[in-house]
C-alpha cells in the first residue's frame, strides 16, 4: 500500500490547480454574485479533459483514474464550488454511456462528450420523487421507433447548458425502482424545453433548472442498455458521483482551512495575533485532522472504483463524512473570522453557502447512512 502520489497523479493536480488559480478564482465571486454560469470556461476545462476525465482513450477521452479525478476536482472546488459541480455532474454523465451504452451511443456521445464538444448532465429528481427516486412518475411510452417522454424533473445541474441529457423515466408497469429505464435526450429535441432556473443560496455560479418534456418524441436507438433498468442505471451513476461530491467537499474545506490560517496570522485582539490563542488552534487543528480523514476515504473509495473493487458503501462513507465535515468547517472558518466573515466581501462568506448543499445533493446524509447501513446489515 502506498501514500504517494505517482507522478501523474501530481501532474493532473497541478495542471487543474493551475487552472483553477488563473481561470476560476479571480472572478469566483463576481460569478456567485451575479450567478454567471462560466460557459467560456467550462468549455476550457473540457478541452482540457476535465468533464470526461474516466473516459477511455478509445472512446476520445484521456482515460484518467478516478484518483486523477478526485485530485483535480479538489482543486477546481478549492477556488470555485459551483464550477467543481458542473465538473463532477458532467463526469457522471458519462458514466452510463460508458456502462450501459452499445457501440453505436458511445461513437455519438462519448468522444463529445469526453473532449468538451458537449456537455452533459444527469436528470433523476422530480417535484415529488428525490431521496425516493423509484417514486418517479417522468413516462415514456413505447411507440415502436420511438419514445414519447412526457413528465418534469427538477434541480437539474446545469440543465440549460446541457447538449445531452441522462434521462431516467417510468417506462412499464411495474411500480418503485422495477419499471425504470434511461434515455439519451438530445437538446433541441422537439417537446424538451427548460423551465424554471433555480434562485440558490449557495453555489450560484453553477446553473440548476427544471427540465419539461411535454409529448418528447425520443428515438428508440437512444435507450440505454434496455427497458427496466433505469434505477441500476442512476444508481451505478451515482455511485461515481458521490465520489465526486466527496472531492468537491473536500476543495471547500481546504479553502476554509487555509482562509483561517492566512486570517489567524493577520488578526489582532488582545495584543497579539489570533492563531497564539487555544480556541483558535483547536478549531484549526480539527478541520486539518478532518480534512486528512476526509481526502484518505474518499481517495481509497477512487482507488477501489480504479481496482473494480466494489465502492458503493465507500463512495458513500466519504460524501457523508467530507459533506458534514465541510459544513462545520466552514462553520468554523467563519467562527474564526468573527464579524468579517459575515460580510460578502470575504470568500469565506461564500464557502459557508456553497458547502451546505454537498450533504443534501446526491442523496443526503440521511440517505448515505441508510446505504452504509444496508450494505453492512445484508446477507
Ligand atoms: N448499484 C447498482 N444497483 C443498485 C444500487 C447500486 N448502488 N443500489 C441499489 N441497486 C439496485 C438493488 O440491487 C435493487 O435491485 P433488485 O431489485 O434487482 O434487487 C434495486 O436497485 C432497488 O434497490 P433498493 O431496494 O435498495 O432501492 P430503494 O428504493 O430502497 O432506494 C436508495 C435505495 C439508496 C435510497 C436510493 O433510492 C437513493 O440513492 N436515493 C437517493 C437519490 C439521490 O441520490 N438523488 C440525487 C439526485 S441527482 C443529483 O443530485 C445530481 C446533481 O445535480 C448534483
């Protein structure tokens, strides 16, 4: 077993912290702010293989581990969480091509979508059917060569940029997770429209709507895999996405870490900076032993992903333990710039509101638990 990093792994890390330094955080909070999707710039990150990172050579992509994966997507959150989202919802979106795809699909999709030519993203929840998905009512209807989807799904992640969509719908009879299936939804597809964009308290930058399909006509050739296994499907996806969130998490808190520390040694009370007092070095030294305990779970359920090893139970041990662990260190974080970091003119204002939705998007904490819990507890 080894702690270091191979020379590749450093190199995608440095190549994505380098971007993120130059392209992302100077105008992070103007974006936030403004709630600017950065469509320049996610389209520079996707020539630079940062949207389909796992995809396979053969299929356009760089074929980069999901430790790869993890370490860039920290950097990108380190300087802007909401571009981190569009990077790791635009990754799974390819998971199901890359899983659940024929030849045929992944010609038309996967090289687009591994080299920045499209974007992609993932659409599951509906108004009444979120922690609950096998509750979704989205239908699509066999009509012989195609598919009439009719139905609304919502907090769909960059939904309105998106040239392709991850569509799971109700296709047979059969009620909860049995009857589902997905689709590839192309935009600019007939009866597919964007709704409702999305007001949010944090993660600003990054563009969430609603997606309607209202008599969506979808060839039959854009079925992924076959009728009834829509919920393995979104579900395998998510998997890989939780790891995703993990490191998403994990960029914020080292923000939070290093934002206390640059603070603790400038602030004065007392007569003497912030960072001789107790308080404040405890707080500092938890969120760093949190933050080395939240980087080893999420890089070891990767590195179980990159071995074929099952990683459900680890993908969601590391998104429940860096999402909650984000939340209180940006508590922390906050705690410790006292009333400066209360004012939007410091990032810490912001990382407090971008990392609240790590622990709720992706399956909640409560959910993570619940799939800890049941891969422990089974036969
Ligand atoms: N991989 C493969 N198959 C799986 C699986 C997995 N990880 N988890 C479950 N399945 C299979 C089961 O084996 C079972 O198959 P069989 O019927 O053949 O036995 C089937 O799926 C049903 O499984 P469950 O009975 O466990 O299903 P459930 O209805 O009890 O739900 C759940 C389980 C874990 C709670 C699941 O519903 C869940 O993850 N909910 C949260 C949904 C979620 O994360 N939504 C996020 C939306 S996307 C998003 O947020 C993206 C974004 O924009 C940021």
């Amino acid at each position: 077993m080894s702690f270091q990093l191979t020379e590749e792994q450093k190199m995608v890390r440095l190549m994505a912290r380098d971007f993120a330094r130059k392209e992302l955080e100077p105008e992070a909070a103007k974006r936030d702010k403004e709630e600017i999707f950065p469509t320049e710039v996610v389209k520079k990150m996707g020539r630079l293989g940062l949207l389909g990172m796992m995809v396979p050579v053969e299929y356009g992509g760089v074929g980069a581990s999901t430790v790869s994966y993890c370490l860039a997507l920290q950097e990108i959150a380190y300087s802007c969480a909401s571009t981190a989202v569009t990077m790791s919802v635009a990754n799974l979106s390819t998971e199901p091509l890359l899983k659940f795809g024929n030849e045929s699909q992944k010609a038309k999709y996967l090289f687009g979508l591994a080299q920045g030519e499209l974007l992609g993203c993932f659409a599951l929840t509906e108004p009444g059917a979120g922690s609950d998905p096998g509750s979704l009512s989205t239908r699509a209807e066999n009509k012989g060569d195609y598919y009439l989807i009719n139905g609304t799904k919502i907090f769909i992640t960059h939904g309105q940029y998106a040239d392709v969509v991850n569509l799971i719908t109700r296709t047979g009879q059969d009620k909860g997770s049995k009857g589902l299936s997905a689709f590839i939804v192309e935009k600019g597809t007939p009866g597919f429209s964007i709704g409702t964009r999305e007001d949010k308290m944090g993660l600003r930058a990054s563009n969430t709507v609603e997606l309607i399909f209202d008599h969506c006509r979808v060839p039959q050739k854009n079925l992924l895999g076959r009728e009834g296994i829509g919920f393995k499907i979104a579900m395998t996806a998510l998997d890989s996405g939780r790891i995703g969130i993990a490191s998403q998490a994990i960029g914020i808190i080292r923000a939070c870490l290093d934002e206390s520390i640059r603070y603790a040694r400038e602030r004065k009370q007392f007569g003497k900076t912030i960072s001789s007092f107790q308080a404040i070095q405890w707080m500092i030294a938890d969120m760093a032993t949190g933050l080395e305990a939240a980087n080893l779970l999420t890089l070891s359920a990767a590195w179980k992903k990159d071995h074929k090893l099952p990683f459900t139970k680890e993908a969601s041990m590391a998104k429940l333990f860096a999402s909650e662990l984000a939340n209180k260190s940006a508590y922390l974080a906050l705690q410790i710039h006292g009333g400066y970091g209360y004012l939007k003119d410091f990032k810490i204002e912001r990382l407090y509101r971008d990392a609240r939705a790590t622990s709720i998007y992706e399956g909640t904490s409560e959910i993570q638990r619940l799939v800890i819990a049941r891969n422990l507890l089974k036969d």
